[in-house]
C-alpha cells in the first residue's frame, strides 16, 4: 500500500473454495447448523456483506466468472473463480478493509475459501471506462 492513495486501484482476485465452510472456534457459525454449509455458500454470505461496502465507496465488481483451467503456470492450486474488483482510490478499499462490520463479515471469506489470490493492478484503464 505504498503506492498514492488517490489513485485508482483494481484486485484481480482468484479464488479456490473449500468443499465445505471452515468456520472458526471465535465464529457466531462455528458448531452450528449454520456453519454446515459449502464454501461457496459462505462466500455468498460474505458478497451479500462486502457487495454494499464496495459500492458504498465508489467500487464495483468488474467481472467474475469460473475459471476453465489453468493453462500457465502451476497446476495447483485449481482457482474456481477470478473476479476483478474496481475501486475510485486505495484509500477507499483500505477503508473498506478497516471497518469493523466489513471485518467481522471477512469470517464468511476465512470460511469459504481454500486459497486466495489478490494482485493489486493500476486501476485507471478500468475507471475510465465509459
């Protein structure tokens, strides 16, 4: 994050799911019914949570869409998804990333996920589409 906090930022995001959640010991899920759930399902908790955070500071989802297979590069780990999320500044995603209610709702993501991957690209080309 040492790059100017005014300028637009993208994450490429690749996404590998557990088969089923892993909640925590600390989770409100944890041991509950709630908790038995796919990792996938728990990653739709957290973009029914993180989607309004994005929005809410000028961001938005770019594109996701499942990824077919890697054709460069290691075979494993397999990524399910790759998504590109678009924010105006690097201050507003590190803003998101510190809220307290964006926070707690990162537990849905630890859960869902197996693996994940996110690079910070120069987010111009995608905020100055028209």
């Amino acid at each position: 994050m040492s790059l100017p906090a005014d300028d637009p930022v993208a994450a490429l995001n690749l996404f590998q799911f557990n088969a089923m959640a892993q909640y925590q010991s600390g989770d409100p899920e944890y041991g509950t019914p709630e908790a038995d759930v796919s990792g996938e399902e728990a990653y739709a908790r957290y973009s029914a949570i993180a989607g309004p955070f994005i929005t809410k500071l000028g961001g938005h989802v770019e594109f996701s869409t499942p990824v077919d297979q890697v054709v460069i590069g290691p075979e494993h780990p397999d990524w399910d998804i790759a998504a590109i999320m678009v924010f105006p500044t690097r201050r507003a995603f590190m803003e998101m990333l510190s809220d307290p209610e964006f926070q707690h709702a990162s537990r849905h993501r630890k859960a869902a996920l197996a693996n994940h991957c996110m690079l910070h690209l120069a987010g111009a080309p995608f905020s100055q589409k028209g």
